[in-house]
C-alpha cells in the first residue's frame, strides 16, 4: 500500500481489493459489465476511494484518442435551474472519469462561437438544451456524439432525447386551478422559440378546451421579472373578461405577474391565483410562496450524462419522460365570488 506523500498505484489498489490490475483496469474504465463481477467492482472502487487513487487519465487518454471531456450547451445562466443540471452531469461524469465543461449559449438562444480551437477535436460528445440548439453549428457540436434536452424525439438532429414530463406538469397546474373553481385564464408565455415552451401553450389550449365555460388569453413575455411585470399590466388591462388566474411558463415569470398584480391594487391569490413552472429558490421567497411545478434539474442532467454514455458505448439511452410534480403552496385559491 502506497505511504506517505507517494501518490497511490493501480497496483496499490488491486492488493488493497484483492484483484488483478487488470480487474482495476476494467472496473475504474467502466468495463467490468460482464468481466467481473458487481461485487467486486465495487470493492474496487471502495479501495480507489480509500487511498484517495485517481487514474492517469492524461496517459490514457493518449492511448484511447479520447479527451473524456463533455460540452453541456445550455441558454444563458439566468436562473439556477441550468446550474442544477450542470451538477447532475457532472456528478455522473465524475463517475466514469469524464469532465463537463459548461458553455452557456449567448443571449439564451442563436449561434455562438466555438469554445475550442476544434471541438471535435477536444471533445467526446455534447449534451444540449433545445433553447441553446442554435448555437450546435457553431461549435460543429452536430457533429459529435449528441444528446438533446428539453426537445422535440422527433426533430433534434437525430440525436437522443431527455425530456422532462412538462405536459403533465402542465395538466397538474391545470387540473388544480379547474378545481378550485377558475374558469378564465391568462397565459403569461415565455417569448421564446422553443419546443418545451410549445408543449406548455399546446397542452394548456388542449386541457382548457375540454372544459366547458372557460377563456383563455396569452400575452408574451421575455424571462425577466419587468418585462413579465408589463405584458402582465397590460394584459390585465384590456382582457375581458377578467382572468382569476394567470398560468406563467416560469417562476420568473410569475414573479413580474406578481407585481403587476400589486400595482394594480389587486391581492394575489384573493383576486387573482398566479402559478409558475421550475419550483426555483425564487418560489419560496415572495410573498405568498408561489405554487408551481417541481423539475428535478440534477435528475434531468444525471440522465442527459446517462444517455450520451449509452451512445457513447453504442447502447440505447433509457426511455420515459422524468415525472415532475405539482406543488400547492399560497399563490392560489378559489376565485372571488363575482
């Protein structure tokens, strides 16, 4: 076993576990599916971790041609839900002796310069949000091995897909409104041309549709609490008739509703219930706590890593959308009785 300052050896590792080199070899590579078994790779990587052993992957990566190096394109960092699937991949990454460099597409969507002298030359692969899809043929990230989230199965390049179950998210929101009573809505969209903000209108016009006596209207807006707050005011002002509810496709969103409401000498939800959609740090910290939908961000990115390993090894990526859950909280409320 390696001493004092000495870094720890594969050879150290294989005696603390009672293994070949080899079997350290294909354990700490992600090749022991089928070789060794499951009990004694994770004896492996408990002795690995033990002695505190890191892989040469410099010298590897040499032999392999291979940089182990991920791209996670994502729209620009505005909230901390894109951190958040930043964590999951890279979390997954670390696992299997992959980095994840981060590379926030310029102003969340179009084109954007490549963060390499050659990406397909530094790069074994790329994880992509679909609001950030654009910026692919700039880094000829299109290219590289490649996995989509938040985007259409039937339109990404060919690419696998990772999908939350927004539409569900959507019914969720929708359902419990149609219970406490709305009937006329507004939509306060997301301004952005984007197939996860598509499904949300779609489903919302569907679900609506289905129940008799309700309106909808929509009014668009960037993600960004002031310009949230003015489509919000101005909606307000000349919809007829009034909405009890106000459905925003993000909790920045409903923030800027939430002020619109107030300026106007209106309460929320006593006069109006406002809900939002990503269950963001934000949701808890105005006044009332907004209800909204949960996206386990981390799940998401964990399973974009997942699936671009799969195509990685030439295996299929595990199929289903990630289920996402409703959270009441004091944002909404029967309507006023008129």
């Amino acid at each position: 076993m390696a001493t004092g300052s000495t870094r720890p050896t594969s050879r150290d590792v294989a005696q603390a576990a009672g293994v070949s080199q080899a079997a350290v070899s294909l354990v700490l590579g992600d090749k022991w599916r089928g070789r060794v078994s499951a009990t004694t790779a994770e004896r492996v990587r408990e002795a690995a971790r033990r002695l505190g052993y890191r892989p040469n992957l410099a010298a590897r990566n040499l032999r392999l041609g291979h940089t182990r190096t991920v791209l996670l394109v994502v729209p620009a960092l505005t909230t901390e839900f894109f951190a958040g699937v930043y964590t999951g991949a890279a979390r997954i990454a670390a696992r299997h002796g992959f980095g994840v460099v981060l590379y926030p597409s310029p102003e969340g969507i179009g084109p954007a310069r490549d963060p390499f002298a050659s990406a397909q030359a530094a790069l074994d692969g790329v994880i992509a949000s679909s609001m950030a899809a654009d910026a692919l043929t700039g880094i000829r990230g299109d290219q590289l091995p490649l996995v989509m989230l938040d985007s259409d199965p039937t339109g990404s390049l060919g690419a696998a897909t990772v999908n939350l179950d927004i539409a569900d998210g959507v019914r969720q929101i929708t359902d419990h409104l149609l219970g406490l009573g709305h009937r006329h809505f507004l939509h306060l969209a997301a301004d952005i041309p984007s197939w996860t903000f598509d499904v949300r209108a779609r489903e919302l016009t569907t679900r609506l549709a289905a129940a008799p006596g309700t309106t909808l209207r929509t009014a668009r807006a960037p993600i960004a609490i002031d310009e949230a707050r003015t489509a919000t005011a101005d909606a307000l002002a000349t919809h007829h008739p009034h909405p009890t509810a106000i459905i925003c496709d993000d909790d920045k969103l409903a923030a800027g509703a939430y002020k619109a409401i107030r300026r106007l000498g209106l309460r929320v939800p006593d006069d109006i219930s406002v809900t939002g959609l990503d269950d963001l740090a934000l949701a808890t910290a105005i006044d009332p706590e907004l209800t909204t939908v949960r996206l386990d961000a981390e799940l998401f990115g964990e399973r974009g890593m997942q699936a671009l390993l799969a195509v990685l090894e030439g295996r299929t990526p595990e199929e289903g959308d990630i289920p996402v859950q409703l959270v009441v909280r004091g944002s909404t409320a029967p309507p006023r009785a008129s």
